[in-house]
C-alpha cells in the first residue's frame, strides 16, 4: 500500500512542473507562431506581431498556470500541454523556414 501523501506530494511537484515549464513551452510556442504567422499571412507589420504576440504570451501563460492547478485529471493536463507545445513550435519552426 502507498502513503497517500506520497503519492499527493508527487502529483503537486507534477503539477508545478507542468504548470511552470510546459506552460511556459505552450506560451513561448504560441507566441514564436503568431509573431511569425501574422506577418507571414500579410496581416501586420514583423515588429507590430513581435509584440502583439509577446503581450498575449503573458495572459496565455496565465491561463495555463490557472488552468494547471483547476484541472483534477493531470494526465489530461500533461497531454494537452506536450501536444499544443510540439504543434505550436513545430509550425513555428516550420513557416520560419518558408
């Protein structure tokens, strides 16, 4: 049988690493692929995407250290967080490159 406070002190330590770097990884990737988009799709001017996605990088990140400690599945919070992090610096990456 497990301490079960064990078991709750690992999945808080979860939880803050996911929190403080995969949100952190999903806002920064977030912000790389609408500073490259915008001005890729001809909507707005490099710098002016530069820092429109840079400010919205901070309310994402914000959400997500919210979202992190309000959600009671954590292995839905790891996922989602790994896969919209992979997404959004892969297409980052990839219209960088275009």
């Amino acid at each position: 049988m497990q301490n079960p406070l064990a078991t709750r002190g690992f999945a808080v330590t979860v939880r803050i690493v996911a929190a403080v770097g995969g949100g952190y990884a999903v806002a920064s990737g977030l912000a790389a692929l609408a500073a490259v988009g915008l001005p890729a799709a001809q909507l707005m001017p490099r710098s002016e995407a530069v820092v429109l996605a840079s400010m919205l990088a901070f309310l994402v990140y914000l959400v997500l250290l919210i979202w992190a400690f309000a959600d009671r599945r954590l292995l839905r919070l790891c996922l989602a967080l790994a896969i919209v992090g992979i997404a959004s610096w892969g297409g980052a990456l990839a219209l960088a490159r275009l």
